[in-house]
C-alpha cells in the first residue's frame, strides 16, 4: 500500500457537495483484443472528505457511520467467506458427509493452521476483534470497511485485524471509495507471513505494473475488480487453497469470448490447454517467491535471521524468481487433506492435488506453483498436526514443538500421540495472474520438439503429442 497507480483516468465531476464531488471515472484504454462483448467499466466515486468531520473513537465507530448510508453492507459481507472464512457446505473427495471449509478450519503447508493463532492470522481478517474463538461474527460494526476502500495507503491492520495504534480514522474514512489494486494486495500478496509467500503471481509489483508484468493491468488498466466482479460483496473467483471446486470461479472467456487466435492449430489446443499455460510462461518475474519451507529448522539460535532463507521462528526457505510452472491437469476440482486424515511419511503429502487426467474430457493442461514443506506430523497415528504459533505456549513463544503441538491439537480437536517428526507435503497454486503482451507467450517450439518444458509421459502421453498425437 501507499503505491499510487500512474493510469490514464478522466475524472469529471458530475454532482458536487460543499466539499465532496461525485466523480464518474472510465479508463481511456483500447478494449481488449478478441473481447468483443467486453463492457470497459465506468466507475463512479463519491468524494466521502465532507461526510465525516469529527474524528472517530473506534474502528466500529467508522463503520456504523458508513452503514447509516449502506445499511445492507454490513449484512452483505457477513455472508461472504471473507467475513466468515468459510465456504458453503461442500462435497470432499474421500470424506462421506458435506462440510464447509475455509481458512477457519483447513491445514495448509505455508503458516499451517490459523487454529490457535487467530490474532495474529485475522490480521488479513475483514473484520475487528477477532483475537480467538468464539467469535461473535452476527456484529455488523465488526465489519472492516476500509480495508477494502481506504485510499491513504496508511491503514495497517494488527492483531485481531485491529488498525494499529496511531491510525487516523477520520483521514482514513474520508479517503474511501471503490477498491483499487493495493486494497487487495495488502492480504492477498503478503498472505502467509510475507510477500510472494503463498501466490507466485500475487505480489506488489501488480499494484502499478508494467505491460510486461501483466498486460491486462499494465497496458489496459484493469483493477482487480474488473475480473473479480462483485454483487453484494460477494467477490467473484476461487481460491484452491480453501476450495474443491469451481463454483463462482471466473475465467479468460468471461471477457475474451470471441476466437482470439487467428490460427485454427492454436485455437485447437483449447480444448487440452489453459489459456495461462501459454500466456503465463514464468511467473514471479519481478519479485522472488516461497518455493520450499521447512519447518523441522526452526528454533535454532545459532543461526541468524534473514527473511528469504532463515527465521527462528518459522525455519528454513528457498525463494526464486522468474520460474517456470510446473504443468498439470486440472478440472477445476481439487483433493483436499483435511486434519485429521491419515498420510503417510513415506511419501509426500499432497495438500490439495488437483484433479483431473488425460482421458478426462474436462480437464486441460495448467500452469502451477507448487509450494514444498516439512511439516509436523504425529509418528504413530500417522497425521499432519496443527501447532499453536503465536501467542504464550506457542513455538514462536517458547520454541517449544511438543508444547506447541499439543495445545494445536487440542484447538483443533484432533488427537496427539506425542511423537512427532516432520513429513514431506505440496501445495498447489493454479496460476492466473502475470499474464505477458501477446508477442511473449510460449510458441510451438516451447512445448514441442527436444526442448520441450512439457513432461509429456508424466502428463499421460506416450512421448510429444505433436508425434504420438493427442487426445482420442
């Protein structure tokens, strides 16, 4: 936050107040190649500097002010898996019964669990207070509205997604209106602990980028909510890291319907191949991201801290920059570990593999970042263990594993034997973001021929599809 986006507006005022104004913004962009039913957004925002004069006690007080004009705002949001940090009741693979699941309740391979560490993960909480569980989620002054709409580029969240001391309420309210890029950023890109920890085609360098960073942002301007487009709060798009499935999901031909390549051979390909296999042909270009995290090394005082390969606190890490994806088939469905589930440290777990195959007609070719760990897992029963992080007792506080594991285990509900190693598991993080200029997306030779990235035979072919053929 705090970057300004350098776009090519027109700003016109239209109604104005004493000292406010309603401003109707479009960007002066071309439209988009092949979008031929793409309707070039017009913003319009209402300059809140008059409405809010005194200063305000509290973060809710902002928010009881906004909903005196938003009265349904509040209401809103409190239905969404932002404020809930669940989803709707959904089928798992391998799990009989319907179950929500979300950030709430999941084990991932970055920062583990949020499970006994909710002051500190509801951080990037869209909300205020909540510091453990229960927590009363039916408050709608409760709800954090700035976050998503302040312009300052001063509002920080701390613990219990409070606004750290000093903020100013007053300037921050009176700086809102609709979100730009760096309101998603600031959980979105630093989400897990730290920048390009967690997402490979997430970071600050989207908050104003170049056209080789990201060509619907850099050249056409786009904001994120221009794809991720939002009705009552509820925010478009899917997050495998929390999801199964591809209900809400958005895609390239939500705006490109029309055949955007004029060469039937490569339009041809849609059928097995993601449009982001070949317009994504690295990513983290600009900025380095997490690839490995082992978790076994931390604690080790002989060592000292250097975010991008050692913390005592969270261990040891490699980072890496411009990567190639790696390439897999994908339905938009994934498999999901949930706690409590058997794994075996013999092999590496897969948190949340997505699914899909050669022979599955619905599936095509995706890049992916795959985010490796070594993670605490119970020796005899055979389970990935959620510790405590933060917070007295936990490993950050006491560098104290058993300790940790056995107060995480009680949060979660799940039993503990109280033997413990630390098993190999991946991550998969589908890749959408860092779209490159058209003259820079992969060609035939890329994927065909001897220098080929593709793993054909760990894909399911018998060698180059170009040789053996394809599908049948």
């Amino acid at each position: 936050m705090g970057i300004q986006l350098k776009q090519a507006w027109i700003a016109v005022v239209v109604g104005v107040g004493v000292a406010a104004g309603v401003y109707v913004v479009s960007s002066r962009a071309p439209a988009l190649a092949g979008a031929a039913e793409f309707d070039r957004p017009v913003r319009v925002h209402l300059d809140h500097a008059a409405y809010f004069a005194a200063p305000f006690a509290s973060p809710q007080a902002v928010t009881r002010a906004c909903l005196k004009c938003h009265p349904q705002a509040a209401a809103d949001m409190m239905r969404t898996a932002h404020w809930q940090w669940l989803g709707q009741e959904v089928s798992i693979p391998g799990h009989a019964k319907p179950q929500r699941i979300g950030k709430k309740n999941l084990l991932n391979n970055f920062c583990l669990t949020t499970v006994g560490n909710r002051a500190s993960c509801t951080k990037c909480h869209v909300g205020y207070g909540w510091v453990a569980d229960p927590y009363d989620f039916s408050r709608g002054e409760n709800v954090d509205c700035l976050v998503c709409h302040e312009r300052t580029g001063a509002y920080v969240k701390g613990e219990g997604g409070l606004p750290v001391n000093g903020t100013d309420l007053r300037a921050t309210a009176r700086s809102v209106g609709f979100p730009k890029r760096e309101n998603c950023s600031v959980c979105h890109s630093y989400g897990g602990g730290g920048q390009g920890v967690k997402h490979g085609d997430l970071d600050s360098s989207l908050e104003n980028p170049t056209r080789d960073d990201d060509v619907h942002m850099g050249q056409y301007g786009l904001l994120c909510i221009d794809c991720h487009r939002t009705k009552r709060h509820e925010i478009a798009g899917r997050a495998f890291s929390v999801s199964v499935n591809s209900d809400g999901a958005i895609g390239c031909r939500d705006c490109h319907k029309a055949p955007p390549h004029r060469d039937p051979r490569i339009e041809r390909h849609l059928a097995a191949v993601a449009c982001q296999t070949c317009h994504i042909p690295t990513y983290a270009r600009k900025l380095p991201t997490k690839t490995f995290w082992d978790w076994s090394k931390g604690g080790d005082e002989t060592r000292s801290d250097d975010p991008h390969k050692y913390l005592k606190i969270k261990g040891e890490f490699v980072y890496d920059h411009d990567i190639v994806p790696e390439y897999g088939w994908f339905d938009g469905t994934v498999e999901r570990y949930m706690v409590g589930d058997p794994m075996d440290p013999a092999v590496v777990t897969d948190i949340n593999r997505p699914r899909g195959s050669l022979r599955d007609a619905k599936a095509q070719i995706w890049p992916f970042k795959v985010h490796r760990a070594l993670q605490p897992y119970d020796r005899k029963l055979r389970t990935l263990l959620p510790p405590v992080l933060s917070g007295e007792g936990g490993f950050w506080h006491d560098f104290d594993w058993d300790k940790a594991l056995r107060l995480g285990a009680a949060a979660s509900g799940v039993a503990f034997s109280g033997e413990f190693g630390f098993a190999k598991t991946a991550m998969y993080w589908p890749l959408s973001h860092m779209v490159t200029p058209k003259e820079k997306a992969l060609t035939c030779n890329d994927c065909h021929g001897n220098q080929t990235r593709m793993d054909w035979k760990a894909l399911g072919y018998d060698g180059d599809p170009l040789v053996v053929g394809g599908r049948r």
